[in-house]
C-alpha cells in the first residue's frame, strides 16, 4: 500500500500515530487507520515488529508498531480520504495506491 499525503515534507508515508493515554497499541492502530484512510473493517492478523529509530523530521527517537492487516471486504485500487481526528493529520488529503 502507497500513501501519498499532501502534509509539508512528507511524500510517501504509511498510517500511524501515537497512542493515546489509557488506549492500548491495539485501540491506536485501529483509530489511526480510520482517522487517516478511513478504513473501518479490518482484521489484524498478527504484529510484524517494534523497530526504535531516530526520526529526523521530529529529532527524536521513536518505537513504531508493525502490524499485518488485511480487510474484510473488496477494497478500490486506489482512493483518497481526508484525516479526521484531532491531530496534525486532520484536513490533509491522503490518496491510498496498491
């Protein structure tokens, strides 16, 4: 999956974000990829990893959560969708390629 987003600086990229307070990984992932694809009906098969980098746009040092999904119904070849939640993603447009 290729996401293209219209936010500064950034081209390519997949959807993500940080895990609320109280929320569980499993809680974020699932709110994430709503707010930034839109996509609602999902089944996590199983977690790939937790690679820890630094990540130069923020200069920091992050742990991102690797997981395999797969959805349970036909999905387009493309399409895009406009971020909702209350971050940073909210209003930019992100057009999804497989």
């Amino acid at each position: 999956l290729l996401v293209y987003s219209n936010v500064p600086g950034v081209k390519l990229r997949l959807p993500g974000g940080n895990i609320d307070s109280g929320e569980t990984e499993e809680e974020a992932l699932f709110r994430e990829i709503l707010e930034e694809s839109g996509l609602a009906d999902l089944e996590m098969v199983k977690k790939l990893g937790t690679p820890k980098y630094y990540k130069e746009i923020i200069d920091s040092n992050v742990e991102r959560h690797d997981f395999l999904m797969v959805s349970r119904e036909i999905l387009p070849e493309d399409w895009e969708y406009i971020g909702t939640g209350k971050g940073g993603d909210q209003g930019n447009t992100f057009k999804f390629q497989w």
